[in-house]
C-alpha cells in the first residue's frame, strides 16, 4: 500500500532568490512546491526603498513559469539611512511583509547592513507599532567571537537587549542553529519566533569538515555541533508553534561555491520537502510536519493559511537532479546523504 501524507501549501519563511539568470533558474524550484516566501533583500545593491522592494517584486514575478500563483513576501534590507516613513507606507499598502536586519559583515551581500543600533530606533519603532515582524541574521561579526559561538553571543549581547528597549517589537530569530537558539526562542512570548533550515536538520558541523572539506555544506551561520542540531530536530518536530520552515535555500555558482574563498550558501529548494518529510519520519513525527511548514509561519505573520494542498506518496527513491543549469553556470543541489523516499505528487 502506497503511504501519502496531504498537507496545507507549504510556505518558505526565508529564501533567497537573487536576480537576472539566477533567479529565472531557481524560481521554478520553489514555485513548485511552495505557495509563498519571505524574500530576501540582500541583493547587490540591496533592496532598501519601497521603490527597490516594488521593481524587484515585479522582476520575480516575470521570471514565474507560466500559471504560477506563488507569491513572493516582500522585505527591506535595513540600513543606518532606512526612511520610516518609507516603510511605514510599504508596510501599510502591503507591500513588504517584513524587515531584515543584517548585522554588518555576517554574511553575504551585508557590508550595508547595521552597524549600531541606535541609528534605527525609530524604524524599529515605527515596526513594533505597525506589528512589523523583524527578521533577524542572529550573529555577531567581532573578530575575537569565535564562529562556532557567534549565534549564542549574539542572542545574549544584542538580541535580548534589543527586545527589552523595544517592547512590542515582533522578531523572527532567522535560521536557528544552536540549543541557546531554541531554549530563548522558547522562552520569548508571542512576539518571538524562530525559522529552522532544511539542511541545518540534516548535516552537523563534521558534515562540512571531516574527510575534506565540502564546500556545498558551507552556510551561515555554520552549522553546529552534533547536540545542536538535534536540538533543532527536536523543536522543528514538536509542533511548537513558534518554529516553523525558513529554508535560507541560497544559491550561488558552483566556481564561487568551490573556491579558494567559497560563498555560504546551501541551495535546498528543489529538494527540500523530500528531505523534511524523510526526516519527520525519522524522528516519528510526521503528523507535526503540516505544521512546522504551512501552518506556524502564517500564524505568526499573521497571514492566511493556504488554500490549496500537496501531497506526497512513499515510495523507491526519488532521484533528484545533483545541479540546476542557470545558463551563466551551475548551482549544485543539497544532497543530504540518505535516500528520500517522499516525493511531491
Ligand atoms: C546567504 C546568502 O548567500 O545570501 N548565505 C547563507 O549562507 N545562508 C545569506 C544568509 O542568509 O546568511
Ligand atoms: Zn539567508
């Protein structure tokens, strides 16, 4: 007998999608399966204005396939210069759906992001008033934190601060990788949540290093040690509403992934409700996987469920393409490492 599981459209509360060729290759890939995604803004320049976040919508939704309803969820990048009142109308027409804040330096394409966080008070401001979520990279960039420590340093010395001098103020905790991540994400009340990863339920931190160094396991924030990443596994099964799918799927060319100075990035949306719902079943829980993709994140947006379902049946192994051609060069595929038996009907 065929096994199926039906759930709600999922929704992928963080992905990038980038622009021109790029985008157009790796589009589909999430249309597929995914109603809607936060995008994110960190492209080059970086979306900061209303204006920037109206052009790139449009371009997206010209590089959609045909018939595609997906809906990209507008952001701003945040910087030092953001305007409120730019936002504040963004926000109030519906246009973005939320802002991301990028500590200067923490990852790619954030060399404009926020260096002191006084300089955005009355964004921030403006943004708990409206119950506009904060999309948070949680991760200091000084030299002497240790990048195995930067999430939980961050959490203790700019996080919690932060949520203590703008009460109100609604914060997603992006791409969660620690236990301190999970155990303060749990703690933080109705105005706190936190998106986990695909490929951060999946790989550990000897994934990337031992027996060579692999440079498609390479993200950020990087992924942790063995106990953290079942502290994820944990959370992401149990149901909790405030944890709910963000796959950071983020492409980049394999020349720039396999590199002497290779870009963080792992690119899961082709494959990446397989993965989920290989690893629900893992772990015994694959009646809490409706909620951890299509049901928390639009609660905590406080968006509509979607309409329509998908369903997917187990069966032999499904074998997905190992690259996506972007016609510029090649974006390799996350390959988890275990046979997926769960494909989308
Ligand atoms: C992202 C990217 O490539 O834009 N990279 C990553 O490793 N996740 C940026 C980010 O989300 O940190
Ligand atoms: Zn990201």
């Amino acid at each position: 007998m065929t096994q199926t599981l039906t759930l709600r459209r999922p929704d992928d509360w963080h992905l990038h999608l980038r622009d021109g060729a790029m985008l157009k290759a790796v589009l589909p890939e999430s249309a597929r399966h995914f109603a809607r995604a936060i995008i994110m803004p960190n492209l080059v320049p970086p979306v900061v204005t209303a204006a920037d976040a109206t052009a790139y919508r449009d371009r997206i939704l010209a590089a959609l396939p045909e018939g595609s309803a997906f809906e990209p969820l507008m952001t701003l990048y945040l910087t030092e210069h953001t305007d409120p009142a730019d936002l504040r109308a963004a926000a109030e027409s519906g246009l973005i759906k939320a802002v991301k804040l990028y500590p200067a330096g923490a990852t790619t394409n954030s060399h404009g992001g926020v260096r002191d966080l006084d300089k955005v008070r009355a964004v921030l401001e403006a943004m708990a008033e409206l119950g506009l979520p904060l999309c948070i990279h949680g991760e200091v960039t000084m030299p002497e934190v240790d990048i195995f420590d930067r999430e939980a340093v961050f959490i203790d010395t700019v996080l919690d601060p932060l949520r203590r001098t703008t009460p109100g103020l609604r914060v997603v905790m992006e791409h969660i990788t620690t236990s301190e991540g999970v155990a303060y994400a749990r703690a933080g009340g109705p105005d706190l949540a936190a998106t986990i990863t695909t490929h951060h339920l999946v790989i550990n931190r000897n994934h990337i290093l031992v027996g060579g160094i692999k440079p498609h396991y390479y993200c950020l924030p990087v992924a942790k040690r063995e106990q953290h990443r079942l502290a994820l596994r944990e959370a992401a099964t149990s149901g909790d509403a405030r944890f709910f799918l963000g796959t950071d799927s983020a492409p980049h060319m394999d020349a720039l992934k396999e590199h002497a100075c290779g870009c963080a990035g792992c690119f899961t949306a082709t494959n990446t409700l397989s993965i989920l719902a290989e690893v629900f079943e893992q772990d015994g829980a694959l009646g809490k996987l409706e909620a951890f993709t299509s049901l928390n994140g639009p609660a905590f947006y406080r968006l509509p469920v979607n309409e329509g379902t998908i369903t997917l049946t187990k069966g032999d192994p499904v074998a997905y393409p190992s690259k996506i051609d972007t016609g510029e060069g090649q974006v390799t595929v996350f390959d988890p490492g275990f046979p997926l038996h769960w494909r989308v009907a």
